[in-house]
C-alpha cells in the first residue's frame, strides 16, 4: 500500500532557513520597499504596472496588497503596544533629558469618512491629528515647525488621544506646555481632548464655524456675527444667534440648530486662542490655526477617499499606518528596520564569514569516525567493510 502523506507535513526547504529567508517572502528587500512605499501614493494595480514598465520582475497587485496590509498591521500592532506601556504600565517612553521642553505646542484634530467595502458599514472615520511647535518663516510665507501626524482608524476619541498621548510623551516633557487644540465641533475633540491634555485650550475651527453659519445666513450677516466674535463678547454672539430663529429656512434648520446647540455648550470654544492665552507668550509668533483640513486632504483624502475607492476595516487600519509614516518622513527608515528582520542578505552573511576568516575544512568528514562499528555485532564488521570501498566515479 502507498504512504500517503499528512496533511500536517509540510516540504522544508534547508537553504532558505539557513539564509534565513521567511516562507512568505517573494521579493527581495529593495523591491519590497519600493512597493510598499508607491502603494502609500498609487492604487496597487498601477504600483504593480509602474514596476513591470520599469523592468523589475512582475508582482501582482494581489501581492503588493498583502505586503501593504503585513506591515500596515504590524505598525499599527507596534502603536498599540506604545500605548498600553503608558496607559496600562504607566511606563513613558524614552529618556527625560532628551525630551523637549516648550512653553507652547499646537495640535489640530479632523476626521475623514472612507467609504466601506461591504454591505454592514457604509463608511466609517479615520481620526487624524498632526502637532507642530508653531511657524517658522520661509521667504515671505511660513511653515510649520517640526509637524508631526498620527493617523488611524480607531475605535472612539479615547483610543485616539491615548495613543496620540503615547507617541508625544516619547519626544515632548509636556508637564508645562501649553497645548492649542483645535478642531471641528466633533464631540471626541472638543469634549475628549482636555481629558487628556488638562493644561490645555480648546476651540472651534474657524473654517468649519464660517463654513457653517454662511450656511445658514447671509454673507453681511455673517461678518457682523464674527465681528462681534473677535472682540470678545460671547453673550451678544450667542444671543444674537438664538434669536434669529424665526428667520431661519426649514431645510438649513438642522445645520442652525447644530450652530446654537455647540455655542451654547462650548461658550470658550468659539474665541481664538490668541484672546486666551494670557500676556505670559508675547514674543512668540502666534498665528491663526486651521491646517488639518489640508493635512487631511494631502495625506490621506488623496490616497483613500478619491476615484471611488473602498476599504475593508484592516486594509483601512494598514493603510492610515503606512501613509502616518509616509507624513512623518519615517516610511523608509521604519521599512528599512522591519524588512531586513524578514529578509537577510545573503550576500552580506557570506560577506561576514569571509571577512572573519571563517574557514572550513573539506577533508573533515572523510577523516571521521564511526565508533559504532568497532563493536563485535556481524552488522558491524559489514559496516568496516563497506567503509573500506573506495570511491569511484
């Protein structure tokens, strides 16, 4: 009767564990990077033609896809982690002395819908926030100071501000600074974010409140309400607004309600943080906040939202993982680390052995013994025997 192999027994093959090359792997490591990092910009079936017009072997885009959501996760695991050390260990990240202390940081918050595969979720929210240390002059414009984003798809305000926590407790001693946050009127922002920034404070996007009260009323209207915003008084703003109900449409009644309920909530919310912080931070340049709606489009709207693409929840997760790297300047370096545990050289392993004179002797098994059969046993003296036969061609 035939053997049969189990199903459990699986073919090995010796030279790529001794090169330590991983089952799963089917490119090599300079491949594999430039892949990974052209799916952060291109849909997956143009990175795989961009690649076959370039003249480097053919990849599918089945497998650019795995390879992207491999270390798209596993990013997002390495987040996780850095957050469960501060929040569950109570450990930080990172030695004091080399943390950044500033009198002010700037954070702004915004998030994106992206559209679901499947018939459950229609879509679902990615949280981005992007922090910077305010604005440095570049000829006769200005950038922003050192930004640095946090991008995923999490599951509330809470997980996002905790694990935004974690990433900036590793680089800022934030025990006396002073945090801006700004944001839209999204609850996770406005109600969750002093949570766990307590010397912070909070407003409205300008963006978002012009946006919402032109809306609703006319453009002189408008300007006369932010007037009267930007000098302070609150109570007229407010009151002013909760009175002209009557002369509010029906169809933008909702995005009027919406206006009145957030202003009467978060009264401090509506004035720019420059009325706010006190005369302790003349000297700094202080300017209006309101990049995350740019930041969201260039960093992930472009690659995410547009041409009518869907994602599933773990391809979504795998993505915001690698395009936050992508926005941090840190996607090849952090693949450069990642990568080479997968895949070894094996041209610098043997570069090593020869370069530490490790030699190997080839006559060493035609010179070894078997002790075995110096014993008296008949199978033994036709072991000496068969030993004894020389070899021949």
């Amino acid at each position: 009767m035939k053997a049969t192999k189990s199903k459990k027994q699986r073919g090995r093959f010796l030279l790529d564990e001794e090169l330590n090359i991983q089952p799963r792997m089917r490119v090599t490591h300079g491949l594999l990077k430039l892949m990974v990092a052209a799916a952060t910009r291109l849909p997956f079936r143009e990175v795989a033609k961009m690649l076959e017009e370039a003249g480097f072997p053919a990849v599918s885009h089945t497998t650019i896809h795995k390879e992207v959501r491999h270390y798209g996760l596993l990013q997002k695991k390495e987040l996780e982690q850095m957050r469960d050390i501060l929040f569950l260990a109570g450990k930080e990240e990172g030695e004091d002395a080399k943390k950044k202390r500033l009198p002010i940081l700037f954070l702004e918050a915004d998030g994106v819908m992206i559209k679901c595969q499947g018939a459950k979720e229609k879509k679902f929210e990615l949280k981005m926030g992007v922090v910077y240390e305010g604005w440095e002059k570049v000829g006769a414009g200005r950038k922003l100071k050192n930004p640095r984003v946090m991008v995923g798809l999490f599951a509330n305000g809470a997980k996002f501000w905790e694990t935004f926590t974690a990433a900036l407790a590793k680089i800022y001693d934030l025990e006396d600074t002073l945090i801006i946050i700004n944001g839209d009127g999204a609850s996770w922002i406005q109600d969750t974010a002093k949570e766990y920034f307590p010397r912070s404070i909070v407003q409205i996007d300008r963006y978002h409140l012009v946006r919402d009260l032109r809306l609703v009323m006319d453009k002189p209207v408008v300007d006369r309400l932010l007037a009267v915003l930007k000098k302070g008084k609150l109570k007229v703003f407010i009151d002013t607004l909760v009175s002209m109900e009557p002369g509010i449409p029906a169809e933008k009644m909702k995005i009027y309600k919406k206006l009145c309920n957030f202003s009467q909530k978060y009264p401090e919310h509506l004035l720019d943080y420059r009325r706010r912080i006190g005369y302790e931070y003349e000297g700094i340049r202080l300017y209006g906040m309101g990049i995350a709606e740019t930041m969201v489009d260039k960093k992930v709207a472009n690659r995410m939202k547009k041409r009518g693409m869907r994602w599933s929840k773990e391809g979504a997760m795998a993505m915001a993982g690698l395009l936050m790297l992508r926005g941090n300047g840190q996607l090849f370096t952090w693949l450069d680390a990642h990568t080479e545990e997968d895949i070894q050289n094996p041209v610098k392993k043997w570069r090593n052995i020869i370069k530490n004179k490790v030699t190997v002797d080839p006559e060493a098994p035609l010179r070894a013994r078997m002790p075995v059969i110096n014993t008296g046993e008949p199978w033994a003296q036709v072991l000496r025997e068969i030993s004894k036969i020389p070899f021949t061609a």
